[in-house]
C-alpha cells in the first residue's frame, strides 16, 4: 500500500523531472533544430559537442522559429543525448536524495519568467547548495548540464568560480558537462580561466586540468572555431541571413540596402570577424555605422588615403571594420577601455589591414594627452567618430576636437543624457519628462557647444530616421582651414 508522504514524494519527482525537461519543450526545440541542420547548423554526427553548444546558444537567443513545436513533428534527425530514465525511481535511496530539491521547486516555477538559460541547477549553484546540485546533476541531461545563464555561464563556470563542493566539477564532467569545457561566458572567460582566480580558491591542480580539458576540446572541435582564438563559429552567421535577404531584395531599410550592395563589404563573413558577423543586433549596428560614414564623406568630401580615423568607444569596431574595408590606406585607431579580447582580430584578417586598437578610458583624467599622442603619431588629419556616445561621453570628443589641432573633423550621435545629479549636466534637459523630447535637448545642447567652438566653422545635425535606433541624431563639425 502506498502512502500519502510516498504519494507526495513521487509528485515531487515528478515535479522535479518536468522542469528539467521544460514540460517537453527544450526536446522539441531540439528536434527542430536538428532538422535545420542543412541550413546553417553543425552535423551532429561529425561533432556532436560544437552541435550541443550551438544549440544552447540558439535556445538562450530565443532564435527558434515560433512554429517550431510544430514542425518538430516532421523532425528527420534528432540526436540522442544522455537523459535520466524514463520511470520513476523505486530505490529509496535514490527517492531520499531527490527530497533535497523541494527548496528548488519555487526557483523552478518562476523560472517561466527568468532569463533564457536559467535553470534549477544553476540557482543551487549559486546559493551554494551542494546537495541539491549532486542531485540535479546526477538526474540531468546534456542540454541541462551545459546550459548557459543569461551572463554566458555554465554550471562548470559556476563550480570553477568556487561555488559548492569541489568535487563537482568532476562528477558533472562525467555527466555530460565536459560539451562546454571550452565554452567562454559574456565576458569570455572559460571554466578554466574562473578557476584560475584567486578568489576562486579552488586547487591548482583543478584550474591546471581543466585547462588541459579545453585545450583537448579545441583541438578535436578545431574546423569548427576561429583559427586566432578559439570562439565556436557559428556555421551560418547572422550576418549571412541578413545578407541572404537583401539578395533576395527583402531589405527595406535604405543604410542596410547600401551595406549590402558594396562587395567590399563581404570580408566581413571571414571567421577571424566572427566578433562583428555573428553579433546579436548586427544589422542594427549597421545600421548606426553607416550612418556616421555617410556623414564623413558629405562632411569631407576629400576624405580618404591619407586620413587617420578615431572610432571613439568602439564597442565591437563595426564603424572602425566598414572604414578599412571601404577606404584603404585611412589609418585607423579603434579605441575603448575594453579589454581586446572583446575585439575583432584585425591583425590577421585580409582585408582588415590599418586598424590598431588602443585601449584608453575615454572620460579619464589623462585621455586628452593620450589621444594627442596617438595623434601625433599617425601625423595625418584626423576625423573623430562616436557612435552612440553616451553621456558626457559626446562632450569629451567635442573637447578633444576643440584642443587637439590634428583632429579636422568630428561626427558624433549621441545617446542617453548624463546623469541629473551631476554639477556639469545641464538641468533644463530634465524640464520635461518625456525621454524623447530630452534626448533633442540634448542633441541641441552638443550642437550648440559646437558652435560655440572658436575652431568649428561649420556644423550640422540631422536626424536620420534609417537609424534603427530611437537615438538618430548625427552631428558634424568641420575646422576651419589653415
């Protein structure tokens, strides 16, 4: 005769298996993706772990088509990862190790409305609940295993960083964990490299072998990543689906149409700009850089060989990629307080060739300096572009185009204001509240702070409604000469 607490508990299982398997849908989800694998994913046969990472990557974009739950039912292909058994589990010691989970079942609901990639395993991780993370573990599969947070991390980057028990780390490698051993986080930081810190306090020995791990992944899954650092390459990128509609003359947007027209462009799709043709809002970035560049040529007419370029706050240095690729010979000086593992490898690309990336803080005490002698260097004129600078980030280049005589020209589109409380910001800007309505004020205030400027002899501002961005408005100063 079975018990209510039995009862209780087998609903408990229950419960608890549901949630790892998403109430079937991560299963769907991959059988559609492994019937998609002709147009653009891995085959999974040849390489089962980049085909597993590639999938999570896909699941945590929220990528997958809409309909996909029912075009899984025509899914050919579905490869067959490990999952815990099908039954309900009738050994008691098994069922008394699953009763440690009962604090992870109100995670395991609101994960409906938690970021892509949560899951129970990473909550326990993270509260340093060792012995619901074995158990979680011990029932999970390789897509639960291997899945991504919504800042890029892993249940091995969590271990590695320090969370729970040691011996973890190795019981989930066991355990299917091992797909993402080589996988790097939003900050690029790999297992190994969390294990590594010092804060970490984890044993040398662990960050030693998990970094012999990576090597191993990288090496068995090498024609499937970036030949410079070791990224997983997408085998379509996103820039190819865009690129893919404009042939079909689906593009609409204007800046897009004339990206997309340019073959000098197409350098782009090399894997060693995996940085920029496979980032998420790609055609939205294009968008932006287009924007500014069009901007320069009607502001300098002349411009060309012999310039030098100043990508100011470069981000992932798309304007900086479409300058060497549309003018070569222009000197490029990509620059940012990231750190360059965040950037494109333009040393070693093609056609990339003229673009250097410095790292400076823009709004540091020493950057005006910095920038002259960088200036200096290039000995050429100089136009400074800033996509998006935010704050008093726009009033920084509009300094450095004041007091650096090198810099001929400036093109900058602002972005959000900057902060209220500070003594330097304008406070009519906040006389209304409609964000828009204070996004032109602040536009207008920049234009005038040009104006203003002894040296500037001629400025402009539009807003370019091709922009996909709310944020549209493009100001350019030009010197005076001589």
């Amino acid at each position: 005769m079975v018990s209510l607490e039995d009862d209780k508990h087998c609903d408990l299982v229950r419960r608890i298996r549901a949630f790892q398997r998403r109430d079937e849908r991560r299963r769907l989800q991959w059988a559609y993706f492994c019937d998609t694998n002709g147009s653009g994913v891995r085959d999974p046969a040849r390489h089962p772990e980049a085909f597993l990472l590639q999938f999570l990557e896909v699941f945590q974009a929220g990528e997958l088509p809409e309909d996909f739950q029912k075009r899984s039912d025509e899914a050919a292909l579905v490869l067959t990862l490990e999952r815990p058994n099908e039954g309900m589990p009738e050994d008691a010691a098994v069922a008394e190790r699953l009763k440690s989970s009962v604090a992870l079942l109100p995670i395991a609901e609101e994960s409906k409305h938690a970021p892509r990639g949560w899951s129970a395993l990473h909550a326990a991780l993270i509260a340093n609940d060792s012995a619901s993370a074995a158990t979680l573990i011990e029932a999970g599969d390789a897509v639960l295993l291997n899945q991504k947070s919504s800042a890029g991390h892993t249940p091995l980057m969590l271990l590695a960083m320090g969370r729970c028990q040691e011996s973890l780390i190795w019981r989930l490698l066991e355990r299917s964990g091992s797909a993402s051993v080589a996988a790097r986080s939003e900050q690029r930081f790999s297992a190994a490299d969390h294990a590594s810190e010092e804060e970490s306090r984890r044993l040398p020995e662990t960050a030693e072998r998990l970094r012999a791990l990576e090597a191993a992944a990288i090496r068995r899954t090498a024609d499937c990543r970036c030949p410079v650092c070791g990224d997983l390459l997408s085998r379509r990128p996103r820039l190819a689906f865009f690129w893919e509609r404009a042939d079909r003359a689906e593009e609409e947007n204007p800046l897009l149409r004339q990206f997309f027209s340019d073959c000098r462009h197409q350098s782009l799709m090399q894997p060693r700009f995996h940085q920029i043709n496979d980032t998420k809002r790609i055609r939205k970035e294009i968008s932006e850089s287009m924007s500014v560049l069009l901007a320069l040529e009607q502001e300098v007419p002349d411009f060309g060989r012999g310039w030098h370029v100043v990508d100011l706050c470069c981000g992932r240095s798309v304007t900086a990629a479409l300058v060497a690729l549309r003018y070569p010979g222009v000197t490029i000086s990509a620059v940012d307080r990231l750190e360059p593992r965040f950037l494109p490898h333009f040393a070693e690309a093609e056609d990339g060739g003229g673009v250097q990336y410095v790292q400076l803080d823009v709004l540091g005490a020493t950057f005006i300096s910095d920038l002259e002698k960088l200036l200096d260097q290039a000995d050429r004129p100089t136009a400074l572009l800033g996509m998006h600078l935010c704050g008093n980030l726009s009033l920084r280049a509009i300094e450095a185009f004041n007091g650096l005589r090198a810099v001929r020209t400036v093109v900058l589109s602002p972005c959000c204001l900057p902060a209220k409380a500070e003594k330097s910001t304008p406070q009519h800007l906040f006389a209304t509240r409609d964000q828009d309505e204070q996004y032109l004020l602040w536009a207008r205030h920049l234009e005038a702070t040009l104006r203003s400027t002894a040296s500037a002899s001629h400025v402009t501002s539009a807003a370019i409604r091709d922009i996909l961005s709310p944020k549209n408005i493009v100001i350019c100063a030009t010197k005076q000469e001589g």
